[in-house]
C-alpha cells in the first residue's frame, strides 16, 4: 500500500473518531496544543503525524492508536492469531479472563528472558 493512501486511511479514522465522541476540528486542535489546520491535514491524509502526535491525537480521542488503526485498516491490521485469540476471549468470564491474562504476563516474562 502507498503511503499516501495509508495515511488518506488513518485520516478518516481520526475523522470518524472525532466525530463520534462529539468534537469539532478546533476542539481536537485546542486538546493537542495544535492548529485546526494541522488537525484538517491530518484528516485529509495530507500531513503525517508522528508517533507521539499519534498518541496525543489517540488521547484526545479518548481511544488508543491500536484502535485509530484498526479501524483505519480494519481486522487486515490485525494478526490472524490475535483474531482468534480475541475471538475466544471475547467468551470468556471476568475471572476466567484474568486467568489468561496471568498467564499472558507469565509467557511474556518466560519469552523475554530468551
């Protein structure tokens, strides 16, 4: 995929984000310290944020970049394991839950000792 188009993508999740929880352009510009212009630029896929504007603009979103993207390329951004562990996860109880998630924090620690 071209760079331009990924970022004409990301731009209309920032759009449809910001939108969604209510705010205009001069809103989500006042939140990251930032001109309105800059914020249209974003969303028309004309100006490339950085990693932290990403995180910022994720913030201001109320949401995470991990949600920006996927929703810019939808469940494609996302690995097929992780689909499928979000699928059975997505059945589980609260307690069964935490389960996985002790034992998500235990493969972490075994894996990065390797």
């Amino acid at each position: 995929m071209a760079v331009e188009e990924a970022l004409k993508r990301l731009g209309r999740a920032i759009q449809a984000r910001r939108r969604e929880v209510g705010l205009t352009q001069a809103a989500l510009a006042e939140r990251l310290d930032t001109a309105t212009e800059w914020v249209s630029q974003l969303e028309r896929g004309v100006g490339a944020p950085s990693v932290s504007t990403l995180l910022k603009l994720a913030e201001g979103l109320a949401t995470t970049p991990v949600a920006l993207i996927t929703t810019a390329w939808g469940e494609e951004a996302v690995r097929p394991v992780e689909q499928e562990l979000r699928a059975a996860a997505s059945r589980l109880s609260d307690p069964a839950l935490r389960v996985l998630l002790a034992a998500a924090a235990a493969l972490e620690d075994e894996f990065r000792a390797d």
